[in-house]
C-alpha cells in the first residue's frame, strides 16, 4: 500500500490523534469503514465544529437544517414536505441541528449517529435550550428501529459516504419507513471524485477514473484505516434506490449561490460557478408493495 504524506491543517487534532500518515486507495469492509468513521469523528468533532459550527447553526437555540456547502436550507426548499406531527429520522446526525430544527417545526425527530463525539455536541447544544430530541449512537447499516417506525428519513452530509455497503442503508431506511415515507439524502456530487480534492485551481483538473469506486482511505503508520469515504455513480445511486423497492422522485444539484464566499474543504466559489458539489436525492416508500 503506497503512502504519501497527509499536510491538512483542517483537520490537525485528528490526523494526530489517530496517526494519520498517508493516504491510499483501497477495498475497506464494512467493519473495518464502521470502526474509522467512528473513531475519525471523535477525534475531528472539536475541529469540525469549530471550521463549520456556525454555518450549519449548531449553537443556534432551535437549530438549522442545511442540507450542503451551498447553503441550501430546507425551511426553503421544503424536501421533506409538511413535518409537523411526523416522526423524522436523522440518520448521520452529527451535533444534530438539522433534527433540532425538526423538532421546531413540529416533527417528533429522532437523531442517530456513529459518533460519540459528534453527539455529544448535540446534548450540549439541547442543554442550552430549544427543542431537544432523542439521540441515538449507531451505524446507518443496521437501524436499531422496527419495521414501519418513521414518515420521513433524511441525511444531510451524514453517513451515506461513509459507509461501505451503502445498499444496505437504503434497503434499512426503506424497512424503517412507512407505506408512502419520504427518504431524502444529500452526498457529495459523484462527479467530484474525479478531480482532486483542492478548492483551488489545482482542482479543476480531471485526474481521477469516475469509475473507479476503490475508496479513499487514509491510514496510519500500520496501514490501518483512519478515515474511509467510499464513491458511488449516479447510476449506483439510482440502482440502489431502486432495488430497495423505493422510487427516486427528483436529483437536486443546487446551483453555488452569489452570496457565499466561503470554502468548505473541496467546495469553493471557483469550484461552484462550474459545476455541482451536491447530489440530493428525494426518494419515496410506494404506498403498496410493487405487483410481482
């Protein structure tokens, strides 16, 4: 397994922490991906709430829901439809501002999470008040819910590229959610693996096969995994979702809006005036079994 240093002064905390001394491309298993995630936002929690806390309103009373580095906002978008009176799952909730929002709106949300650290953000966040909601510490492959316990399931920037057998997610969301259930899930744009990951000029230059799903693994010393995100095709998404038994309602690439002049690691104004970021996809549990 070749290596080559890792210099990100983005994540300097974790990267020490966990010994983080390369990077490489290689096949990672679902547990071995589960253990990385975990251990990865533990470590980064402090950093990454102090780099992107404020924009995705982690300390705001009530929460916010946004759903990418483009800002998108779903108290504008509604994705998710009317959600007072529903039950909401948050899956990869992070600190979970987006199910705090949630709840402000109504919804009887629930946030689920692998990372301990990244909760624990979240109950401090609760402890100062605005609306609070149950958290969960779990892996998105295996729901710990029963058949038929949600309306709504959403994702936004959590769990679903981090996880090494993402069809399993979708056919769990879909055991989740109730006949008619909504699932909606932000990634980023799979057309982003191609080009380095550099908010700069450097990154506006295809070097990387779109085809190629080996994961990005960073590792450390020993060749153990520190951080996995794995990479999956429109195609993949689609097909996905459909062998779930869900129908795929709309592709949604926000555009990158005048305002926002900020970076979000690869994600930049240069970057965003050329092409996509973000992939959501809107999903929905049919009403009745599909007919054999």
């Amino acid at each position: 397994m070749s290596e080559t240093p890792v210099p990100d002064d983005r994540h300097a905390a974790a990267n020490a922490a966990l010994g983080t001394s390369g990077v490489s491309r290689a096949r990672v298993g679902s547990a071995d991906s589960e253990r990385a995630s975990r251990a990865w936002w533990d470590a980064d929690a402090d950093d990454y709430h102090r780099t992107h806390g404020d924009f995705l309103g982690v300390g705001s009373a009530g929460g916010e829901f946004v759903w990418c580095p483009e800002g998108l906002h779903e108290g504008d978008v509604h994705l998710l439809g009317d959600v007072a009176g529903k039950d909401v799952l948050e899956i990869g909730c992070g600190s979970a501002p987006c199910a705090r929002w949630l709840a402000g709106q109504g919804a009887r949300a629930v946030g689920l999470d692998l990372s301990k650290g990244m909760l624990a953000r979240g109950l401090d966040a609760m402890a100062a008040g605005g609306p609070r909601v149950p958290l969960v510490q779990a892996g998105a492959e295996s729901l710990p819910f029963a058949d038929a316990s949600f309306d709504i399931a959403c994702s936004a920037f959590g769990g679903v590229p981090f996880v090494a057998d993402s069809a399993l997610v979708m056919r769990e969301v879909a055991r989740v959610l109730r006949p008619g259930g909504l699932w909606v899930f932000s990634v980023n744009h799979p057309m982003r693996w191609i080009f380095p990951d550099d908010p700069g000029p450097k990154g506006l230059t295809a070097t990387i096969p779109y085809f190629d799903r080996t994961p990005y693994v960073e590792v450390d010393t020993d060749g153990v995994p520190t951080y996995v995100e794995h990479h999956r095709t429109i195609g993949d998404r689609v097909r996905e979702i459909v062998a779930a038994g869900l129908e795929l309602q709309d592709i949604v690439e926000p555009d990158w809006p005048e305002w926002l002049d900020r970076e979000w690691g690869q994600w930049s104004p240069l970057r965003g005036q050329l092409f996509p970021g973000t992939a959501i996809f809107v999903c929905r549990k049919p009403d009745r079994p599909a007919a054999c």
